[in-house]
C-alpha cells in the first residue's frame, strides 16, 4: 500500500490558520491549546509534538515590542494618570496574549513537524 502525497505546507500559514502541518486541512486544536491526538483528515499523529513553552516566549517578545513603544507615546502625548496606565496596558497585554498564544503554538508544531519530523503513527 502507498502512502498518499501531501504536497509541502508553509509551516506558517497552516500554524496561523491552526490547521494541520501536513494536509493543511484538518483541525489542529481541539480545545484552546489542546492539540487533538490526530489529525481528522490525514490521521497524522500530533500526540507526540510539544512545543513547550515556545510559544508563550514569543508572545512574550512580540507583545513587549509592540505595547511598550505606545504605552510610552501615550504618556509622552497624552499623560494619562497611572491607573488608566494600568488598567488599559493590562486588558491590552492579556487580549493580545490570549489572541496570540494559538496561532503562534499552531506555527511551533508546524515547525516543528517540518524541521524535526512528527511520528505519523505507522
Ligand atoms: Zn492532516
């Protein structure tokens, strides 16, 4: 029996859009960063990949680069008092985390399948 040919996957357009590394199709999470065990469409084992804390680290950089460069212009601009500073920065940082963490989680296991290979389970 012959394994059907998936043609190659942008492991960053299939992570962004949290589909599966190998067809690009099937669902990659089940749950908010529960991956599912395998894939719907290919049957491509994703219960061994783990990335770690991979994602959250990158998150972490993306996030510091983008909020503190205009929480600084807002004070320069406006001078908001400090507890708007804190209030409006933290629901900023914690929506942008939430938004963030799945997509950039969905590109570390496609990564991760096209540079390391994930077992397919045969
Ligand atoms: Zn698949």
């Amino acid at each position: 029996m012959t394994d059907p040919f998936y043609p190659p996957q942008s492991p960053i357009a299939t992570g962004l859009a949290c589909r599966c590394p190998r067809c690009g199709q099937g669902r990659l999470f089940s749950g908010y960063l529960e991956l599912v065990a395998q894939c719907d469409i290919c049957g491509l084992n994703l219960r061994d990949s783990d990335s770690g804390d991979g994602p959250a680290v990158f998150v972490i950089f993306a996030l510091g680069f983008i909020v503190v460069p205009i929480a600084l212009w807002v004070e320069a601009r406006f001078q908001p008092p400090l507890w708007l500073h804190a209030v409006l920065w933290s629901c900023v940082i914690l929506g942008g985390a939430l938004a963030l963490l799945r997509p950039f989680k969905g590109v570390m296991v496609a990564l991760q399948y096209k540079h390391r290979g994930i077992s397919d389970g045969s």
